[in-house]
C-alpha cells in the first residue's frame, strides 16, 4: 500500500542523516552544481567572494526555499523532491496544495496536472480524466487534461509520479509520458511517492525544515460539492494545527489575494506571514508604475505583509547589467516583504532565459547569470528568500554571504 511506503520514509529519515522533531538538518550538502556555477562567473568581485566559500560547511538556511523540492531533477511534491531539496540545505519546502473528489488535500502544482506529472493515461484512472489522450494529427498536439479532482484519496495514492513532461507529437498514451526536458532527468522516478499535504507536514517536519504552502487555483467550479473556498483556505491551515506547527513556521501562500485576506482576519496568526503572489502579466513594465496592478500601500493596508513577485518583476536591464527594478524598489519602499520565485526554472541560460529573465533577456549569457541575478535580488533588492528548483545554489550563495 501507498500510505505504509509513506510511513516507511517517515521512518527512515533519521538513517538519512536527518534529526528528529524540529532539530537543524544535519546532512546538507551542496553537491556539484553551486560551484559548477560560480567557475562560469567572469572574473571579478561576486566571483572571487563566492570562491572563497568552496571550503564552508554547508548548512540549512530559510533563505533558501525549495520549490516545489528539488524540482530540477526530481519528481515534484514527491517524498524524494522535498527530501532532496531539504538535503540542500532548504530551510523552508513548498507543498503546492489542491483537493481531491473527497476534499482530502494533496500536493499538486495544478489540480489539473497529473496527466503530465503521474502514470494516469496508462493506468486503470486514465477514464476518469477530465479529457482524456487525444494523439497527435497533423498540427495538432496530442493533449489529455486530467484532475485530482476527479479521483478519490485512495485513487491518487495509487498513481506513480514522474518529471513533469509531456510528448506533444506522442500518437499514444505510453509516447505521451516523454517529452522530459534535455536539462532534466528521468533517473530520480523510480522511488518517489505522492504525498497528501498532512504526510508533506509530517515529512517536512521530521527534516527540521519549515513550511510554505500554495493554495492553488481549483480547476472545477468553486464551491465544489458544498466544498467552498473558504473551507479549503481553512482546511489547509487546519492541517499545520493539528500537526502542532507554530503559526510562524508557516508561510501561507496564494495568487488569489482573497485567501490571502481571508487567513489575514480569520487566522491572524498565520496571516502574519501570509504571501501575496503576483507575476509578469501582459503590459507590465518593471519601470513604469503606470502598468503596475498592484497597490502596495493598499496592501499593507489591508494586513498584507509578504509580497511574492516572480523574478523577471525584481529585475531589470541598467545599461548592460542586471540590477533592482523600480517595481521591487518601490514596493520595500512601502513596507512590503519580498520572496523572489523561481531560480533555476529556465533551464540553461544561454538563450536569455526565457520566461523569468524576459526583464533582462538582452543581458543574459550563460548560466552563471542565476548567481548575478541571485546577487541582485539579495544585495540590492533584499529579498526575504528565493524559491528554487535546485536548493543548493541558493543555499551555497545565502551561506557564503551570511543571510
């Protein structure tokens, strides 16, 4: 069974290298990649401080978020990608929380996602999808939508999670469960499990890591079967408490600025440390405040104290080189706390990046320039943590400059 698989990682952990209880990690390692990265910096001031840092003793540190875990080459909201991501020194992991048919909490990036995160298209759930594997023809890419949603607790404990990917010229089920980007990897499949959001807390915990879960966007019509949106805000908050975990070992997390003010005046405890996630939209310029959405000074207004913008926001191009948006100038000016997401999303860099370097395409040249976009968010904009796909650079970097 699923659940006594969970129980035996539970059981295990201590043998990881990890402590009991609440206790520090004890088994943090950054692995190869954080000085991979720092050789490619061209010479000067950030490279020569990271270099010196190649002999610390890693340690934990909540600078360092991990999205989603290790996300880079383990299979999200797993067992193994939080454990991964803690062994990177993650002081804080991120479950991504959306229900099942039953209104149980899991972790998911998407209520709609397994058809590119699990087995479901070739396992005996594949008719309960929403739509189910339509094949590739001329055109047109193959596509299947399939939800938590639609499965019971015990349905999705059955699924086997994988790297989130999808073979949009795959004329089959099986061919559809490729597609795994060339940067990541299909090694660390084997022994990761799906969790519940409760088990996340329990696993999360027992690794002396702290928490910081993503209310998600339901993909069915809200209230579902009597099941609201303010009994699922509640539901998730319910779980830290039952768990016994303090209020500021939280950070509640939403786009949808109304769970962020409903934990801000129903949970006042938790919504101290609520955040407020935004990102890049159509029209936004990191410079003009004109095409800026949000109001900052009517946010703290409102209670709001964390404000979590995606990186290309915090960015922006001076005259060649990376450096403090006036958006993320602005929005410390007023009060507001800033986490940066997501480092290490894009994949190699030397295309520019991509979707979270759009602000600084012209700028970008290789991979190194996640350390120069690090360094930017750190020193200039200071930014509270940094959610990533590879703890570990983050964790390297907030350990040589002492955050």
């Amino acid at each position: 069974m699923r659940i006594t698989l969970i129980a035996a990682t539970l059981a295990t952990l201590p043998a990881m290298g990890f402590a009991d209880g609440h206790s520090q990690m004890t088994a943090v390692s950054y692995g190869a990649r954080p000085a991979y990265l720092v050789d490619k910096l061209p010479e000067g001031a950030l490279k020569d401080k990271l270099a010196s840092c190649m002999g610390q003793t890693p340690s934990a540190t909540p600078f360092s978020i991990a999205h989603r875990g290790a996300a880079l080459m383990f299979p999200e909201h797993t067992d193994s990608s939080y454990i991964a991501g803690a062994r990177q020194g993650a002081g804080i992991v991120e479950c991504d929380v959306t229900f099942t048919k039953d209104h149980e909490l899991v972790c998911r990036h998407a209520q709609n996602d397994l058809h590119t995160t699990t087995d479901i298209l070739v396992s005996d759930l594949a008719d309960t999808c929403a739509t189910g594997f339509t094949p590739a023809s001329g055109d047109t890419k193959a596509s299947a939508e399939c939800r938590t949603s639609e499965l019971t607790l015990e349905q999705f404990r059955t699924l086997t999670p994988k790297m989130d990917s999808a073979d949009a010229t795959a004329t089959t089920a099986e061919a559809y469960q490729g597609g795994v980007a060339g940067f990541r990897t299909a090694l660390y499949n084997d022994k990761a499990r799906v969790m519940t959001h409760a088990e996340s807390i329990q696993l999360i915990k027992s690794m002396g890591a702290k928490f910081t879960p993503e209310l998600k966007s339901p993909s069915v019509e809200m209230p579902h079967e009597g099941f609201s949106q303010a009994d699922y805000a509640q539901k998730m908050i319910d779980e830290y408490k039952a768990a016994g975990i303090p209020a500021s070992d939280v950070w509640a997390q939403s786009f949808n600025l109304d769970d962020v003010l409903y934990w801000v005046n129903n949970e006042p405890e938790f919504g101290k440390q609520a955040v407020y996630l935004v990102e890049w939209s159509e029209g936004f310029d990191e410079q003009d405040k004109a095409t800026w959405t949000q109001d900052f000074a009517a946010l703290k207004e409102q209670g709001v104290q964390y404000l979590a913008p995606s990186l290309n926001m915090l960015l922006t191009d001076d005259n060649g080189a990376m450096a403090a948006s006036a958006y993320a100038l602005a929005a410390k000016d007023a009060g507001l706390k800033l986490i940066a997401w997501t480092l290490e999303r894009s994949g190699p860099l030397a295309s520019g990046g991509g979707w979270y370097f759009q602000s600084v395409g012209d700028v970008v040249r290789d991979d190194s320039d996640y350390l120069v976009a690090l360094d930017v968010i750190a020193q200039d904009v200071g930014v509270e943590g940094v959610f990533s796909d590879w703890p570990a650079t983050v964790t390297y970097y907030a350990n040589c400059m002492g955050l």
